[in-house]
C-alpha cells in the first residue's frame, strides 16, 4: 500500500478532493449495474432479463462517460459536452420508455412489474444526475427534473396506468431531485475548494507584493534625506572648491560620513531590524535643517513612548523633514512634540511652501506614512496651513503621561556643520 499511499500524499487537497469526486459518481456506475441490472436476472423472463441487464450496463458505462467529460468542463479543461449529454439524457428516455413498455406487458408476476418499475426509476435517477453535473444554471437543472418527471407521468398514463401515473410522477420527481441535488452541491464543492486554494494562493502573493512595498518605503525613508543632504553638501563643497576655500574637503568628509552611514541603514532595512528611534530622529531632523540654513526649533520629549509609536513618529519626523529639503524654500521649521487627552500629537510645520511640490499631500512618502500609523491607530494630517506655510500633524493614541513641553538641544549632532554660515561666506 506504499505505492498509492504516496500517490494520494503528493495530491494536493484540491486535487484529492477532485478524485474523490470522480471517483463518487464512477462509483454510481457500478452502482447502478448492481442495484437495477442484477436483480433483474432472477425478476424477469428470459430473454429480457439478459437484454434489460445489458441495456443498464450500457447505460451505466454510458453515465461514467458523461460524469468524466461534465467535471473536465467544470474545472475548465475541455468545451461543454452539450452532445454528448444530449445523446445520454435522449438515451436514458428511450431506456426507461422501453422498460415501461415492457412493464405494460405483462411479462410475469408483480414481482416483474415491480423490477421493471425499479430499472426504469434507477434509469431516471442517474440519467438526470449525470446530466446536471454538465450544467451551471440552476433554472436549467429544475428544468431538467421537472420535465423527465413529466415525461415518465405521461407515459404512465399513456399506458393505462392511471392514478399510479401521479405516484410514478412523484417518485420520479423526488428521485431525480435527489440526485440532481447531489451533483449540483458536488460539483459547488469542487469549485469551492479550487477557489479557496486559489486565493490562498493569492493571498501570500499580496503578502509578497506588500512586503516588497514595505521594502521599497522603508528605503525611500532611509536614503531620501541622506540623499538630500548628501546632494546639499556637494553642492556647496563644489563652490567652495571653485573659491580655493579649505571648508571644501571637511564638506566632502560629511558627504563620506553620511553615505557610509547610509549604507548601514541600508543594510539593517534589508535585514528588517530597523526600527526609528523618535529622540535619535527627532535630534537628527534638527541638525540636518540647520546644516540646510534652516531655522529649526524642536519641542517635546519622546521619553515613556511605547516604542511602536516612537518608530511610528519617528518615521513621520523623518519623512517631513526630507520634503522640508527637496520641496519648497523653506527658512524656518518648526517641530512639536506634546500629549494631548491621551493622544500624541506631533507637529511640523514650515514655511516657504509656494513652490513645493509635495503641498497636495499626495506623495507616496505620505502615503506610506499613513500606512505606518495605522498600524498604530493613528492618523496623518498634512496640507497648507496658512500663505505660504504647510503642515504634517501626526496623531496616535496612547496611554500615559502627558509629554514634556521642552526644547530640545539646539546642537546639531556630531558632523552636521552649520551650513547657512559657510553659505554665507561662500557668497
């Protein structure tokens, strides 16, 4: 049993459940042989039982045709077998027509209109099951079962059987139903576990295509503002260079300084370690702008944050400050930090906001900011405040002391030089 107990391991769960629904209505065929054809051999007189035997085994392996071709169109690999489902449903009529005939001639006993009444509704039965497994309306199924039970009331009558051609009729309906119900609901279950496997499947391809947004952002915040900087820096040591100023080389070691310091943010984001410190940002923010020549005044204190919401505003501090330099003339920035009825409010506003390209708030940077404090249950606020003024409020709930109102060091840190000075003296 090694064999096919591998065989049935490596399927995957749909497809197990598609062979065990083949094989379910395979099945019916071999059923149906030993429910209806069998028994006739010892019900009904000779010749006919050995005819009406074969006659139901034809239609049995007949159905298994039907059954194979109607679940290849349902998952899709071959056209609808509309002839071929036509062909056997004219087939079960004619067969089960035929049996009524005989059953109208008294060939024996009751016993023998009792076995003929028995092959005519096994006949039906797996006639019209078979069938709906190839069609998807469920109007054209009820149709289906409406009009062979019909059909097998009219026939009774026809032959004289009077108010047993209701019974027949009834029994037909109930039959049929049953098992068109069956195929319907199998064929249903079939397509249900595809459609789940597929979006599960779809599912971790969001999950890929998120992460590599993730990604893409998290590089767009780390390297943006040292870009702008580095852009700045070079800038300036070009002009000093061009006067014979010495200031040129410390400029291009801070250029040296930031691109190796770029290089580990870059490698700590691939690695998925990195997470913004709000104070280190919060410092970082003004000592970039005031290197820029912008006058930069930060307020608040990031101590007793949740260190998720730290990272949260650490990324909008970072964010509003790389669009502080690459959009607009800016000459002042202002930063605060403070808590407000359980809330964390981070402000940022700077002024000289005509020309900016990111005033709408469209940007992706935003975008992605947005993203980030959702995580956290906060909101991202971010347009024109006023003639020339834009400004980015951040707020994120939070549980604890209110903020100390305070300013921070007006240091810059370590290697960010004062370059609205040497601007000057470039001049």
């Amino acid at each position: 049993m090694s064999g096919p107990g591998k065989w049935w391991r490596r399927k995957s769960t749909p497809a197990k459940v598609e062979t065990y629904t083949r094989w379910s209505f395979h099945s019916f065929a071999a059923a149906e042989v030993t429910v209806f054809a069998l028994p006739v051999l010892g019900q009904v007189p000779l010749p006919y039982a050995l005819w009406l035997c074969l006659l139901t085994c034809v239609h049995a392996a007949f159905g298994a045709v039907v059954a194979s071709r109607a679940l290849d169109w349902t998952r899709g690999r071959r056209a609808q077998p509309l002839p071929l489902m036509s062909a056997y449903g004219a087939t079960s009529a004619l067969f089960a027509g035929l049996v009524l005939w005989l059953a109208d001639q008294d060939l024996g006993g009751e016993d023998t209109a009792t076995a003929l009444g028995t092959v005519t509704a096994g006949l039906l039965f797996f006639g019209v099951g078979m069938i709906t497994l190839g069609v998807r309306s469920r109007r054209r199924v009820l149709g289906l079962v409406l009009g062979f039970s019909a059909g097998v009331g009219l026939l009774a009558l026809a032959l004289g059987a009077g108010m047993a051609a209701l019974v027949a009729a009834l029994a037909a309906l109930f039959g049929t139903g049953f098992f068109a119900m069956t195929s319907v609901f199998s064929v249903w279950l079939l397509n249900a576990v595809y459609e789940l496997d597929e979006a599960r499947e779809t599912r971790a391809r969001l999950a890929v295509a998120e992460e590599r947004l993730r990604f893409g952002r998290d590089l767009h915040d780390v390297i943006g503002r040292n870009l702008a900087v580095v852009a700045l820096k070079s800038e300036l040591a070009v002009q000093l260079a061009r006067r014979g100023r010495e200031e040129a080389v410390e400029q291009m070691l801070e250029v040296q300084r930031i691109a190796v310091e770029s290089q580990r943010e870059v490698r700590d984001v691939v690695r998925g370690y990195r997470e913004a410190d709000l104070g280190v940002e919060l410092l970082g923010a003004q000592g970039v702008l005031k290197a820029a020549g912008i006058d930069c005044e930060v307020t608040g204190d990031a101590a007793g944050l949740p260190g998720e919401v730290q990272s949260a505003l650490g990324w909008v501090v970072r964010e509003a400050t790389t669009n502080v330099l690459r959009h607009g003339d800016a000459a002042r920035c202002s930063v605060v930090l403070e808590m407000s009825e359980g809330t964390v409010v981070l402000m940022v506003e700077n002024d000289g906001a005509e020309t900016a390209v990111a005033g709408s708030g469209g940007g992706s940077g935003l975008a992605g900011l947005r993203e980030r404090l959702r995580a956290v249950d906060g909101t991202l606020e971010a347009g024109p405040a006023g003639k020339g003024t834009f400004r980015v409020v951040a707020r994120v709930p939070v549980a604890g002391e209110p903020v100390a109102q305070e300013s921070l060091a007006e240091d810059a840190p370590a290697g960010a030089a004062p370059v609205a000075a040497e601007r000057g003296a470039a001049a």
